[in-house]
C-alpha cells in the first residue's frame, strides 16, 4: 500500500480575475474549500462555471486575484515563482486532458525526467519507483515506444505513473478522461481509484458523471461560486450504477 497522504488542501475567500477582458471577467468570487488528507474531491459545473481556474489556482499553476491557498499548513500564495515551482514537482502531481510528453524521449523515460528533476540525488530510487509504477499500470511492455506508439488510455496511465513517480502530497487531475472513448476512460478511473485506494489526496476535475461517481465528495460549481456538494462515501464497484444514477439525479436539479 501506499504511504497515506497528510496533506490538507485549503483555500479561503479565493477569488480569480481576468483583467485581459473588457470589462474584465471575475471567474472565481469567494471560495472556501478544504480537501481532508486521502480524499478523492471532485469538482464539477457547466462550461465557464470556474472549476478548472479553481484547480489551476489552488495548485499553483495560476496564481489568484485574493484570497489564501495553504497546502500542509503552508500559505502557497506567499511564494515566489521559484519557490512555487520546487513545491509543483516534489509535494503535487498532475494529469491533464492531453499527456503533453515529449516526442523526442520514449514512455520511461517521459515518466523518469521529472523524477529525476526531483530526487537529483537518489537516482537508482527514482528509477526504480517508475519501474514499479509502469508495472503497477500495466505498461512496461511500452516502455521503450514512443509517444505515437501508444493507445489514448496508455499515455494516461504513463501520465498517472508521471505524477506519481515524486511520491507527491496530493494529485490534481483535469478532465483525465476528456479525450478518451469509454474503454479507456475506465482503464484511466480504474488506475485513479486504486491510487486513492491506497491513501492519495486527489483534486479531480470531471463533466463526467460516471468518472465522478469515483470520488469521496463531489463540490459543484456556478459562477464563480460553490453552490453545493454532495458526500458519496467509499467507491465500490458493486453500487457503480447505484452511486452515477443518484448523482446524475443530483446533477440534473443542480442545472446541469
């Protein structure tokens, strides 16, 4: 099993304002959120509702207008760029809709570069780590192909085994499933859910109910602002249908 996270994710009164726009468009207007160490959160809305700037701002990739983001107790807003990008590659992990790997390096070795870029100086552990990793996801047989020689579902599981290879605090995940047919979307949820299985916090970003129906507690988002959530306690595959009816039910009178 995996060493259990002890982070919490917090965010209070965060807000995200473009000024590029005229007027300028405020995309986030007060959230308050915490994420308990080894949740599965997910965050849902309808286009433009705000739930991807609310990822990209609490993990550090895009910093908010107001407002306080603390990972393990540490304000990540108080960073410097450099500060922040150390704290990006050794405590969070992330996939996103597309594995933005590099063409001219194979699977292992797009999965072992930012593994490497955080354990500089215990290489043998870092290799290691995503050696077992690719076995953990069932793609060591693609190891050495390159990026085109891989299905849709592989390259995400290789993006999973990615993020995963820093031994990072918490895993943040945009549409993971966004450009995948139903096949490899559930390779893809089935890596996550045993991810989470094994003690991960995880932020996940969804339109899909089904991928949803994974998580701990699903947070729903209109304009700017969390209007609801919905606690759906521990996954089992046995209440799947159960557990995708019920929220889509939840979904439907929420608008969406």
């Amino acid at each position: 099993m995996e060493t259990t996270a002890t982070a919490t994710l917090e965010c209070r009164n965060l807000t995200k304002t473009f000024y590029s726009t005229d007027p300028p468009a405020q995309v986030l207007n007060g959230i308050d959120l915490k994420v308990e160490a080894g949740e599965f959160l997910v965050v849902m809305g309808a286009s433009g509702s705000g739930k991807s700037t609310l990822l990209y701002s609490i993990s550090g990739m895009d910093r908010p207008t107001s407002g306080s983001v603390l990972l393990q107790g540490r304000d990540l807003t108080s960073l410097n760029d450099t500060q922040m990008s150390q704290v990006r590659l050794t405590q969070m992990g992330f996939i996103f809709q597309r594995s933005h790997f590099l063409g001219n390096l194979n699977i292992r070795d797009n999965i072992l570069l930012p593994a490497l870029k955080a354990s500089p100086h215990d290489r043998e552990a870092a290799i290691a780590r995503v050696d077992s990793l690719m076995g953990r996801f069932g793609i060591t047989a693609i190891k050495r192909h390159g990026i085109t020689e891989a299905s849709g579902g592989q390259l995400q599981r290789a993006s999973i085994s990615r993020a995963l290879a820093s031994e990072p605090a918490i895993l943040f995940a945009d549409e993971p499933t966004g450009a995948l047919n139903s096949s490899m979307s559930k390779e893809v949820m089935d890596a996550l859910s045993d991810v989470h299985a094994g003690g991960r916090t995880i932020v996940m970003v969804t339109h899909d109910p089904g991928c949803a129906a994974r998580g701990d507690r699903v947070i729903y988002l209109r304009d700017g602002l969390l209007v609801d959530s919905r606690h759906l306690g521990t996954w089992s595959q046995d209440q799947a249908t159960q557990r995708e009816d019920e929220l889509s039910d939840w979904l439907r009178n929420l608008g969406f």
